[in-house]
C-alpha cells in the first residue's frame, strides 16, 4: 500500500511538472514594429506613384494634440537613408539636443533625374537616361506633399529639408532658387560639381532673395578632394555676398562621402534645431 502511494504521487508530481513545463512553452505573441506609416501617392508634377516614409516621435500620431515642424528627406526610402535619419533624430529627441520634428522621406524612382538641375555638361548627362528633373521634383515637394503632410498630420509651418550627395545639391538649388520654402537646410557632401559648378560661380545672382526669405543653411563635407573645395568656395562666397547669412559649414575629414551622412546629421540637429534654451 504504501508503496502504491509513492507511485501514485510521482504520477502526480510529472503531471503537474507537465502542466508547468507546457504554459512556460506557450506560443511567443508576435506584432509588428512600427515606428510610423508608409503612404503611396499619386504625383501629377512627376506623372508616376511615390511612396512616402513617415516617422513619428515618441507618443506622437495623427490623432496628436501637439503639432510639430517636419523635416523632408529625398532618399527616404526604407533601404535608403530613412531609417538611419530617423535614428539620429529619435537619439537627438530623447537626450534633448534636438527639438522633435516628423521625419517625411521621399522614396527614389529615378534618383538622377530629380534631384539634379539642367546641365550643360556632357559628361553629366551620361550619368543617367534623364537628368534634371528638380524643377519638377520641387513642384512635387511643393504643390503635392507639403499639402498632404499639412492636411493628414497635425504640423507647424516650420520645415527642413536635408540631403546629402546629389540630394544636397537639390538642397543648395533650392536654397537659392526657392529660399522660402524651407527655414532649415541640411546639405551634406552636395555634389556642387554639377553643371560645371554653375551654383558656386552664380551665388550672387540668387543671394539677395535668400538673404529676404532668411532661411538657415548647415554644410556639412568630408575627405572628398572636390566636393570639399566646391562647398569652401560656395560658403565663402555666400558670405562675401551676405555677411549676415545663417551659414554653418563643418569639415569632417575623418569622413569619406560613403560614411560622412550619419555624423554630419547629428551634428547639424545640435547646430540647428537644437531647443531653446531658457
């Protein structure tokens, strides 16, 4: 007898064991990661589809009370430079050397085409099937996606814009050429080469309407021999021309144009957007 009773209680002693064992294996509970929404609109000034990336800051959404400023990024595809940028930007609002913004990337189609200017350079033209699409491009950022972006989030008037490699010299084309539509401008590494560095040589042709609209500028530039040269030259003249420019220009030459977006985007939110000290 007694030894049916320690029989009996190892019986119940593994089922119970079975009982634990099988509610510690219950199945993960898998959701997706969100960080914010993906749009695809239809765009009339480049006669094709866009995806649109959108990041939001902590505890904000399209239902927010808070309205915030925007920061628009070309190459804001997910496997581009959107998700990067939106790191620097999460980091820079929670340890408070930023002020927070919504992030709005724009997907690449055809890169080369809208982001540069018309050329008169042959050998620019062989970068691509098609270049210089910009005018429309900033037609699409104007009359297209700022509206959508002011009508479906809660947002200020305040705007950026940042950019680096070609979409820095869609940055600097737009700084001279439509000042007001952007009060912070982000170039990092732009390739002011293009068109035989037309907008370096012609800054006092545009100065006087940006020096009007007073927007700010953060040049960023690193080890690339050309690009830096280029954007000393442009600073330097940009100043000449205005003194009174909001003009910052950093030279990081531990950067390569491979590495230099990251560090660049960084430093510009602390220069530029940092919050307002009391």
């Amino acid at each position: 007898m007694e030894r049916w009773l320690g029989v009996r209680q190892w019986l119940v002693f593994i089922l119970l064991l079975g009982c634990v064992s099988d509610g510690s294996a219950a199945p993960p509970v898998i959701a997706p990661l969100s960080i914010g929404e993906s749009i695809t609109m239809w765009s009339q000034a480049l006669g094709e589809e866009r995806r649109i990336n959108v990041y939001f800051p902590y505890d904000y959404s399209p239902a927010s009370k808070t309205a915030l400023p925007v920061i628009y990024m070309p190459d804001g595809g997910l496997q581009e430079d959107f998700v990067h940028v939106a790191g620097v930007l999460q980091v820079s609002i929670g340890n408070q050397t930023s002020r927070p913004f919504l992030l709005v990337g724009i997907e690449n189609t055809q890169r080369r085409r809208d982001l540069t200017g018309p050329t008169e350079i042959a050998a620019d033209r062989e970068i691509a099937p098609e270049v210089g699409g910009s005018a429309a491009y900033r037609r699409f950022l104007k009359k297209e996606l700022i509206p959508l972006i002011s009508d479906r989030y809660p947002v200020t008037d305040e705007r950026a814009i940042i950019g680096e490699s070609l979409a820095g010299l869609f940055v600097v084309e737009t700084y001279l050429l439509e000042p007001g539509l952007f009060q912070h401008y982000f170039a990092i590494d732009p390739s002011l080469w293009w068109n035989g560095a037309n907008y370096v040589d012609r800054i006092d042709q545009f100065i006087d309407s940006v020096d009007h609209a007073h927007p700010d500028i953060f040049l960023a530039t690193s080890s690339q021999p050309e690009i830096r040269a280029l954007t000393r030259r442009f600073a330097a003249r940009a100043r000449q021309f205005q003194p009174s420019l909001n003009l910052v220009h950093v030279e990081l030459p531990q950067e390569s144009h491979a590495t230099i977006y990251h560090p660049a985007a960084l430093i510009g939110l602390r220069r530029m957007l940092a919050p307002a000290i009391d």
